[in-house]
C-alpha cells in the first residue's frame, strides 16, 4: 500500500505505460524440495525503464489510486503469457499474480482463457491463479464465482500470503484453492521456532487431507530449507533457492544435490518412525490411458498388468481420475466403445500425495461415503503417479503401523523406545567416523523403585516413570532437537547429544527428581500427577521412610570415541554403577550422577553377552 505523504497520482504517466506496455515480466522458480527440480515459475511485473515507476509497488499503489488495477493488470498478464510459453521447463507451472478485485471482474476468466490458448506452449492446466493481497477490503464479491468458472476452464488457484494479513480460513474456505503459499512470516528463522513448525505441521496436515499443495515463500537461509524439508514441506521459492530474472535458471548442480541428499536423510528418518510411514510405499502399479482414449482403448489397456479392475486417467501434467472396469465394459456394451474415456471417470475417488502418511490416507479415505469405500485412492503429484492403494491395503498398513508404534515408542512415557534408540545410536556411530563430532549420553535409572512399587502399588510407580520422563523433556531437551531422549524399558532412560550440552543439565534433573518425589508423594492421594515439570526448587514435600526413590545418573562423555556397536552405552553405564569408574557427585535429596572415567571401555565379557 502507499504510504502517506506519497504525492498526487500522475495519471498520465501509468496510462502512458499502459498504452505503450512497458512493463517487463521476471519469473522466480519454485523448486520441488525432494528433487531440486523447478515445479513452477511465478511472475513478477517490473516497470520499463524510462516509465517514469521507480517500482513495483509504486506502480501497482497508484494504479489502486486511480482506479486502474484492470487496466494494468491486463497488460502485465498479456506480457506474462506471450513470454512464459518459451521459457516454461517441461512439467512445470505458471504462476500468475492477480489482485482479488481482477480476479472477480466477469471479464478475467474469459480473457485468460483466450490468451493462453493463443500462446506457444501453455494449457489451461499448466496455469496458476495466484490471488494476491493487496487490502484489507479486497475480498471482492463474485470472487468464489470467478474462481470456480477458472476451475472449470481447468485452471488452478493458488492463495498468496498465507499466514499474514487477511490470507485467512475463511478465504481458504470459500476459494478451495489447489496450492497454499504460506508468507515468509510463517517460515522465517522456523529452524529456530517451535511455533511457527507447529503452526506449519498445521497446515501440512490440511493439506494432504485436503488435496492441496503447499509452498514456503521467502526463504532465504539453509537452515531454514533444512527445517522445511524435515517437517515434509514439499515445495518452496525464495532468494536462497533462485533471484526472480527475466529468464529461468534452475537451481545449481550443488544446490539440487544437497537438497536431495538432505531429502533422502529426512525420508530415512521418517522410514524409521511408524506413525510417519509414507502411503506410497504400499502404491500397486496400474495402468493408465490420456485423456480423449477412446473406452475399447482403455479396456484393452487394464489386460497389460497393474490393477485390473480400473485405470488411471491422465492428461498432459495432471491426473484426471478413476475409471472403473465396469463403468468401460458398460459403455462398451451399450455401443459406445468409440466414446472418450472421460465419460466414465468416477467422482470420489480422490488423490493423495505420495509423502501423505498411512494413518492421513485412511483420513481421507474414509471422509468419501460409504457408496466410495471400494474405489482406490490414487497416489500422485502432478505428472508423478505412483499407482492406487485400497482401503483394505490401508488397513493392512495401519495395523503394521500400530505393531510397529508399540515396539519403537514407549507407550508409557511416549519417548522412544529401544528399537529407535539403538537405531539412533548406530546412525551416530556411523556418521562420528565420517565426521568426527563427539556425542555424550546419559544412561537414567531409578533406585529403589521395586520397594516403591510394592508400598504405593504399580499404578504411582508408572505415574513417577510419567514423571520422569517428563522432567527429562523439560530440564534435558528444553525443546533442543540435538537431545535425543529414550525409555529403554522399565526405569531405563537414555539421553544423547552433541558434546557439552548435557553435563550441567544432568545435575538439574537430579535435583529437580529429588524435590518433585518430594512434592509427588505428599500429593498422590489427592492429585493425579504431583510432578512438576517446570521446577520449583524452593520446596521439598515429606518422603516416605525407607522407600525415596532417588534418581541414578551414569554420564558418559564422548560416548561415541568408546563404542562399536548401541547396546556398549548400557555396558559402561554399567561398569560405572557396579565397579564405581568413576566420580560419583550426590545430590541432597540422595540421587546421584556418576561421570564415567574417560578411559573406560566396555568390557568384553559384558560385550559379548
């Protein structure tokens, strides 16, 4: 918007621009994060020289002034198109910046379709309507009417600016727009935010149960990318990646390389997590048919392997839908062989994106009716198809899910169980002889936990493990995804982290056991949790005569310089509580943290059992 103080609009400046269409269209490539390859270009208008603009927003503030946003936008739009067809990479999309205001004149669909018909190169299909900010006031009325006229043309819609200004639920409601962009407000500084991944997580998990796509815009730093992709961010755009230019260059050859490397080590992790399980990996091939194939066509093609009660229909960048055998065998049988397949493509059938979890796809699923609980979901992106998977494939792996869950989280503490732990400490293990960084661990137990059990009974016992795990959270993780955390089942605890973070964290949770022990047993017969994650160390509660647990911690600084294999950090925990390798620090209500003498190993009689 302009600001104030801004001078009178000089009307005869921006009419001479129109008139003779000075404007120059640049393109900024948005990038597919798993492949580093371009999956988009927006546009973006600059002012010719000698226009008289010394901007953009100049340009586009007082064109809002005088009331000559169509007028403008018609020109900058009719620039955009004749270029973008020779400059557009194969399989990728325009994107076209439009204000709400434009977007709901009665003229716009119309005019658009016409262009990017006359223009080398485009589709109707390879065209994003973005809809940009520019007001509070612009939620213009006819907008949704625009939008889905566009949509029926076989345009898609893109929302601007999510997350900022008025780019809210209500526009993403009313719109049902194909592409989210989420503003650089939301994926500013994320690596370091535990907000704004949340509020991303969001918008992720709307998305794939929605059937939309979601862009990070702005970025500008590594760990920002890095954090993205780890959330499973699919696309994003901004300086880091590519500078808007009046051409398209693809991102380098060592950028495209460290944001594949980087993909495929995020993948891995979420291979190893159960709940994150990935629905493409349970895909059946099937066969597929372009769009205007005739139906004895299609019919012929399901005998060629893949599902056989079904085919997918394609056209040109995009997945049109699901035909069923018996929809083809009944047109065929009624004397339309000779009809486009199109004609029996199943409404309902949905498409999920491959990096869409299991437990997402049942959402999905089972959000159609009852009358598509048979049809297949397909699973693709884009041109990308992957095949289509069932409902009863999905609860084959749901169940494969639940079995997994068990055996990797603790469903007592909710941390991490030993099967993630021992994969956690190989992948250390591994990486420490390529790279070298140092890791210290913490191996946790409570003492005299059995004689708790037997006086209070086993439901507190597990409510005190409850509580320790969550002290463990609060004064070891602080939120620092570097702390790795375990339950390595009964009273065994695991900590693990880069050098140096640890150590003085230990002595906080030892202190902070004892006074919440304290705290827990003068309140179990009154609340449910007498835990205090937050710590409040000015008071300790009464302790049960004999039967205190205290909390037993074995610190073992550079953990990795002294294994070979996960199950050795149990071993030299071990070393140190029954050899006493070690100086053993204690604190006042009893706990203790022993720091292991650097020179210990595991013993080999320990390591071979």
């Amino acid at each position: 918007m302009a600001e104030s103080g801004v001078g009178k609009p000089d009307r005869g400046r921006l009419e001479a621009l129109i008139r003779d269409r000075n404007v120059v269209s640049y393109f900024q490539p948005i990038v597919h994060l798993a492949t580093g390859a371009v999956a988009g270009m927006e546009s973006l208008t600059r002012p010719g020289e000698g226009s008289g603009f010394a901007g953009v927003a100049e340009l586009f503030d007082e064109a809002e002034r005088l009331g000559m946003l169509w007028e403008l936008e018609r020109v900058t739009r009719a620039r955009t198109v004749e270029t973008a067809g020779r400059l557009l990479p194969p399989h990728a999309q325009l994107f076209l910046n439009n204000t709400p205001r434009v977007v709901a004149d009665p003229r716009f669909a119309g005019e658009l379709l016409r262009a990017v018909r006359d223009a080398t190169g485009l589709t109707p299909n390879r065209v994003v309507v973005e809809v940009t900010e520019r007001s509070e006031s612009q939620y213009t009325e006819g907008l949704a009417e625009q939008v889905a006229l566009l949509k029926s043309y076989g345009f898609e819609v893109a929302i601007d600016d999510v997350g900022a200004g008025t780019s809210g639920l209500n526009r993403i409601m009313a719109l049902r727009p194909r592409w989210l962009k989420l503003d650089r407000e939301l994926v500013e500084s994320i690596h370091a935010d535990r907000v704004k991944q949340n509020l991303v997580k969001f918008f992720l998990h709307f998305a794939r149960l929605s059937g939309v796509r979601l862009v990070a815009e702005g970025l500008e730093r590594r760990e920002e990318i890095e954090e993205l992709i780890e959330l499973g961010v699919p696309y994003a755009q901004g300086f880091y990646l590519g500078r808007p230019a009046p051409t398209v260059e693809p991102p380098s050859h060592e950028l495209t390389s460290w944001l594949r490397s980087r993909h495929g080590e995020a993948e891995h992790g979420r291979a190893a997590d159960p709940a994150k399980i990935r629905v493409a990996r349970y895909a059946r091939d099937v066969s597929t048919v372009e769009s205007g194939t005739p139906v004895g066509a299609a019919l012929g093609a399901m005998t060629r392997g893949g599902a056989t009660d079904g085919v997918v229909v394609v056209e040109s960048d995009r997945i049109v839908g699901w035909c069923e055998r018996r929809a083809l065998e009944r047109a065929a049988g009624e004397g339309r062989a000779g009809a486009p397949v199109d004609l029996c493509v199943t409404s309902g059938t949905g498409v999920v994106e491959p990096g869409a979890t299991v437990l997402e796809s049942l959402e999905i699923a089972s959000a159609r009716g009852e009358s598509s609980i048979n049809l297949p979901l397909i699973v693709g992106d884009g041109p990308m198809l992957i095949g289509v998977v069932y409902v009863t494939d999905l609860l084959r792996a749901a169940a494969l899910v639940a079995r997994e869950f068990q055996t990797r989280i603790s469903p007592l503490t909710g941390l991490p169980g030993r099967v993630k732990a021992d994969e956690h400490l190989a992948s250390l293990i591994k990486n420490a002889r390529a790279v070298g960084e140092a890791h210290d661990a913490a191996v946790i137990d409570i003492r005299g936990l059995a004689d708790y059990n037997a006086r209070f009974g086993y439901e507190l016992g597990d409510q005190l493990l409850r509580g320790l795990a969550d002290l463990s959270r609060s004064a070891l993780a602080r939120n620092d995804p570097r702390v790795f955390l375990a339950h390595l089942g009964d009273d065994l605890f695991l900590a693990v982290a880069p050098a140096g973070v640890l150590r003085q964290r230990l002595g906080r949770l030892a202190v902070r056991f004892d006074r919440s022990v304290g705290r827990f047993e003068s309140a179990v017969s009154s609340s449910p949790d007498g835990f205090d994650a937050a710590g409040d160390e000015d008071r300790a509660g009464p302790r049960a005569p004999g039967v205190t647990p205290t909390l037993r911690v074995v610190f073992l600084a550079d953990v990795l310089a002294r294994i070979t294999r996960p199950g050795d950090v149990i071993h030299l925990a071990a070393a140190a509580r029954d050899g006493r390798r070690g100086v053993v620090r204690r604190t006042h209500g009893g706990s203790t943290v022993t720091v292991l003498d650097p020179d210990t190993r595991p013993p080999d009689a320990m390591r071979a059992a």
